[in-house]
C-alpha cells in the first residue's frame, strides 16, 4: 500500500494527529515512517525524554536526528506527560493518583 506524503486538513482548517511509539526501531526507520505519514512536527509527550536501550531517542539527539530530517521536535513532557514531578501525586507504593491530577487549561471536565 503506498501512502501518500500529506494529508489534508479538514474542513475546520485542522491537520491530522498520530500517534507513534519509538519502540526498537532504529531512527532511520522510524523517521521514514515519519515521512510516509507526511509528520512535519514531533511533540515528545515523555516525562523523561530518555531511552537508556536506544540513545538516538533521548534528548537532545533526538531532537537533531529529527531536525536533520526536516522534522521539528517539541517537547510537551512537563505539560502532558505522565510522571508527574509533585511528589504528593503518588501513593506510598510509588504508583500514581490519577484523580489527584489537574486537567489541563481549557479542557473541558464534565
């Protein structure tokens, strides 16, 4: 099946939004399936941007790897990601409580 390298935005003017996992590639082959989708921006939503089995994920080499593709890096960690710095969003096992956490500015909580 061959992809096209861009997608449309719809009618309200909004691109497309993937979601993508790293998870043993290597960066060459991670960054084509970038391409084929037509990804022009990364937004990194790990707490930790590091990967201790596959360094070309970590930041900052990441973010140069995919700047040396044409593909822009931003890093969203703090604001989306899940481990949460406040030490007072776990419980004593260490796991985290999820109800504890604020929604994000301008999202709805219904």
């Amino acid at each position: 099946m061959q992809l096209e390298n861009s997608y449309p935005s719809n009618s309200g003017g909004l691109n497309p939004l993937f979601t993508v996992g790293h998870s043993i590639l290597e960066f060459e082959h991670f960054a084509k399936l970038l391409k084929d989708f037509g990804v022009e921006l990364v937004a990194d939503v790990r707490s930790v941007p590091q990967s201790a089995r596959l360094p070309h994920f970590s930041q900052p080499a990441f973010e140069k790897l995919l700047g040396a593709e044409h593909i822009s890096y931003l890093f969203l960690g703090e604001e989306l990601g899940g481990r949460p710095d406040d030490v007072d969003a776990y419980r004593p096992d260490g796991r985290q409580l999820r109800s504890e956490r604020q929604p994000l500015a301008g999202k709805r909580n219904d």
